[in-house]
C-alpha cells in the first residue's frame, strides 16, 4: 500500500514540476518580447547602445525592436532650444551682472550625423558644444566694456556676436553639416538690488531729461510752426494783395479800353453829326446861292427898306447907312 502511495506522490510532484517549467518558460518569454519592443517618440530618432559601444542602427518614431541586452537613446533632431542660465557677466571695472541666453539649435536626423554625434559627444552633445562655450564667450565679451555700457545697450549686440562664435565654433568641429544655430536670444542682464537701484535713479534721471529734450523740441517745432505760419500767412497777405492789384489793374486796363471805345463812338458819332451838319450847311448855301439872284436881292432890298421906310426931309439928314434912292434927291 505504501509502494503505491508513493508512486502516486512522484506522479504528482512530477506534473507539478512540468506545470511550473511552462510558466517560467512562458514568463520568460513575455519578458524577453518585453524588452526588445520599444518605442521611438516623436521628432527624436533613436540609437542603440550595446554594452556601452554605440551600435549603427538608429530607429525613427514609432515601435521598434531591439536586441534585449541593447539600451536605447532618444535624440531629437527637431528645433530646440537649450536655455543657458545664470551666466555671469564680468565688466572690466569689476562689476557683475548675470544672464539667461537662448540657443535656438537643430541635430539633422541623418544617420551619419545622428551616430556621429553620440559617438564623438554622447547624447548629451550640447553641452560640450553650447553649454560649456556660451558662457566662455560672454566673460570674453563683458570684460571690453562698463557695467553701465552693458546694461544700458551693449548686451544688445551680445545676441549677434554669440550667433558667429557658435557658427564658427560647430564649423571647428567639422559639424557644419549636422548641427544648425539658427538664433540666440538674450535676456536683459540682472544686477544685485544695490546696483540696480543706482541704474534705476540713472535710467529715471535720463527718463526726466529725455522728457525735457523732448519737451524743448516740442516747444522749439511750435515756435517754428507759429513763424512758419506767421510766414506763409505774409505771404499769403502780399499774394493776395498782389493778385488784387493785378485784378484791379486788369480792370483799369479794360475800363480803359472800354471807355477808349466809347470815346470813339462818341467821336465818330459826333464826327458824322457836324459832317452832316456840315452838308446840310453846304446844301442850304448852295441852295442860298441859287435862289439868291441880284434881282432877289435887290427884291429884298427893297421889302427891306419898305418895311423900315422913314420919310426924312432934307438930304442933310440923312444917316450914312441910310438906304435910299438917289433919283429922289436929283434936282
């Protein structure tokens, strides 16, 4: 009895055994699938590490497989901007200001420069290319100019300067073709309270004397204005006065003219009159001189006398003009 429960037990232990073998067999697997799927985010294009030696696939976006043993490492190869913080800026009197600069920058997601770069730089390349030399390069450009000169204005021209010491800096390194600075931009510097309350008196002081330029030249382009106008309005008067007495002169002129004409027509009207008169005087002579006759005139002569006849006795008293007949006072 003992014989049979024993064999029992082994049958059982051993179905036991080989239940737990495909589970592990099975867990094992799933585990395995596990870690050769992975996934490659967006704008990122994924290398493979091996053991530390960076392998010479690379991934894109999406799932992918790899080997169970190999790590994976997203780089982005879409615009970035890598923000350097905290730089501080030494003028050449000592005083010390600190900034924030933007370094707007692109990995190329071909192969070559993907690999290449995580390679020769590691996955974190911009630090050694942008994070390590930014800061280098702002001491160099603080060190030329005043505390005052930098805060002011100078740091404006910071943004361009840095812009052509990268570009030339990713040139050095022969990755011109893989890594692309496309802007810099540059915060306004930040100074401790005791300095930027000494800039803050500055900057209001020149605030106050700009509004009394400015004030000035409102002024100074009012009087201007007014002699301007006072100037144009004289003129204005004298072309007007000028434009009036050619008017008037236009229209003496024309009077002129006009009583010119008339004047003529008076003339030639009163010129024809005494010419008709004139005629009408010759015809009435002609015609006098016509009916005249010595017998007419003599006829008159005669009515004449008649009319005005005065009985005078004696020649003695006769007038001198007296008109008479000398066959009455013949003896």
């Amino acid at each position: 009895m003992s014989f049979i429960k024993n064999i029992i037990l082994l049958l059982i232990i051993k179905c036991v055994n080989s239940q737990l073998i495909e589970v592990a067999s099975f867990f094992g697997v799933g585990v395995m699938v596990f870690n050769t799927v992975h996934e490659c985010p967006q704008g990122h294009k994924c290398v493979y590490k091996t053991g530390g030696k960076v392998s010479h696939n690379t991934a894109n976006p999406g799932f992918n497989v790899k080997m169970p043993i190999s790590s994976v490492i997203p780089v982005q190869t879409t615009w970035q901007t890598d923000t350097v913080q905290n730089i501080e800026c030494v003028s050449k009197r000592g005083g010390r200001a600190w900034m924030d600069i933007d370094v707007v920058n692109k990995l190329d997601n071909s192969d070559n420069c993907v690999i290449g770069v995580v390679k020769n730089y590691t996955e974190n390349y911009d630090k050694q290319l942008i994070f390590d030399y930014v800061p280098t390069e702002v001491s160099q450009f603080c060190k030329d100019y005043t505390l005052d000169e930098i805060k002011t204005g100078k740091y404006d021209e910071l943004d361009d300067v840095l812009l052509n010491k990268l570009r030339v800096s990713i040139k050095s390194y022969g990755l011109e073709d893989c890594i692309e600075i496309k802007a810099v931009r540059i915060m306004s510097p930040r100074l401790t309270s005791e300095m930027q309350k000494k800039f803050d008196q500055l900057e209001a002081e020149a605030k106050e004397l700009e509004i009394k330029k400015a004030q000035k030249l409102t002024e100074k382009t009012e009087e201007e204005r007014k002699t301007q106008k006072a100037v144009m309005e004289e003129e204005r008067k004298q072309e007007t006065a000028k434009i009036l007495k050619e008017t008037e002169k236009a229209e003496a002129i024309a009077n002129a003219e006009i009583q010119s004409i008339e004047d003529q027509k008076k003339y030639d009207s009163k010129v024809k009159e005494a010419e008709a008169i004139k005629q009408s005087k010759l015809l009435e002579a002609e015609g006098d001189e016509k009916l005249l006759t010595p017998e007419k005139l003599k006829l008159e002569a005669y009515k004449s006398g008649h009319n005005n006849a005065k009985i005078i006795i004696g020649a003695e008293n006769l007038p001198g003009n007296a008109f008479y007949d000398s066959k009455l006072f013949s003896p």
